[in-house]
C-alpha cells in the first residue's frame, strides 16, 4: 500500500459513534490537508474500504456491536500496512498493550490534542515510506514482485503474491486507462470514451458500479487490495503502480 496518494493527499478513515467529535477530528485533518472519510461502526468502516482502500484508520474501541480491538485485529490481518491509531477513553496499562497487540500501530487516550493526531499519522506513513524505499533499493528485484501486473492480452490481473484474477474486456479497459496515466487522475468522461460510450450521466454511473465490483472481485480473489481510488465528483486514479504488457 503506497503511504499516499499520487498528489501527495493521505487517505484518512475516523471510526467513532460519537457524532460531534468525528465531525471535529474530521474537520481538523481535511484543513491539515488529509482527504478524511468517516463511520460510525465497523460495518461502516468494512463498506468503506470495499470502495476504496485508506492509508490509516483513526479507530475508536468503543464502539457498537463491534469492539474497536476486534475491528484492529480484523484490519491487521487483512490489510497488514494500513496505519492504525487507537483513540479512547481506555487509559490503563493492560488496555493499551491489548491496543498494540491486537494491531495498533499508534494508541492515543482522550481527549487528544488534534495536532498530536496529526502527527501520529504522519509518523506511521514516514515509517512505512522508509521502509518501503530501503526494501527496494537492497533489493530491486524483490521490489518488482511487490507489484500488480496487467496482461490486457489474456486480461488478468496478477497480485503481488501470484493470484490471478480473470478479467472482462471492460475492466482490462479501465485498468490500462488508468495505468497509462501513471497516477494521475482520469475522468470519468475519458473512461466512459475509451470503452466506447457517450458521456452520459447514466454511462458515467454504470462506470462507478464498474469499479465498485472490480475493487470487491480483486480484494475476494487475491485477499489484497489494488489502491484504485476516486476523486470525488470527478474520476479515478491508481495510488500505486501496475506494470502493464
């Protein structure tokens, strides 16, 4: 997972039920300059990232139906370099060393000064760029295999691991668009154009419903995520590279 997006903005999710102070930590990050999206539960937080992976997850633990410690441990497992910062009210010794183990990256016990939240999640993306760029220049090779591939002549797509996902010709077509674009972002008019459609609102919706199911397809079969984000109200973008051929 790329620690930011290609314009340089973190993707932020907030996870807490109270509605006032997610408002408040919200309002804080956007004016920091993070791109922030909010939830009130875990299965708030689950819908979310099936439309689009995030950097790191502002987690509250008391939460309802869900405990934020069993949300952590389920983000840890399945998205190992997401950023986790716990936010609670839990301030003894053994709740904070539950906190870290069952997937923490960061435990914070409000109240909390926005600006050490702040900081806090700059550190973990710091910390995750550093090793990322000293994995790759040790061993180049190795940082080749950490990459998605794209074949548009068989159209599948290949994860990191080695699972391969099959691919319908409109996909393979979504995906070369937004790779020739080296992370840059793609209207969704442009998208529409290049699987030979008018620019309709209708058309530029059935490309929205496109994404929706080829982000779940990929994550279900390969049990990882391709950083395909959008750009609200105005296309899509890929925060990490594909190799095509």
């Amino acid at each position: 997972m790329n620690s930011k997006r290609s314009n340089g903005t973190i993707d932020i999710i907030i996870v807490e039920d109270n509605a006032l102070l997610r408002a408040e930590v919200s309002a804080y990050l956007q004016r920091v300059g993070m791109a922030v999206r909010t939830a009130e539960c875990g299965a708030e937080l689950d819908q979310l990232l099936a439309e689009a992976p995030t950097d790191v997850v502002v987690l509250d633990l008391g939460l309802p139906a869900e405990d934020g410690t069993v949300i952590a441990q389920r983000l840890r497992d399945l998205y190992p370099a997401m950023g986790i910062v716990m936010v609670t009210a839990r301030g003894q010794v053994a709740e904070r060393v539950l906190g870290y183990a069952t997937g923490a990256d960061i435990y914070l016990v409000k109240p909390v000064d926005y600006s050490e939240l702040e900081a806090a999640i700059r550190a973990i993306l710091r910390g995750r760029t550093d090793q990322t760029a000293t994995s790759s220049a040790d061993d180049p090779a190795a940082a080749q295999q950490t990459l998605w591939r794209l074949d548009t002549h068989a159209r599948s797509l290949t994860a990191p691991s080695g699972e391969t996902v099959t691919l319908t010709h409109t996909e393979t077509d979504i995906l070369s668009c937004l790779c020739e674009a080296a992370g840059q972002t793609v209207s969704r008019a442009v998208i529409t154009a290049r699987l030979g459609r008018d620019a309709t609102i209708s058309n530029h919706r059935s490309v929205d419903q496109i994404v929706s199911r080829l982000r779940r397809k990929i994550a279900s079969r390969t049990n990882s995520e391709v950083t395909l984000r959008s750009a609200y109200g105005h296309g899509y973008y890929l925060a990490q590279t594909i190799l095509e051929n």
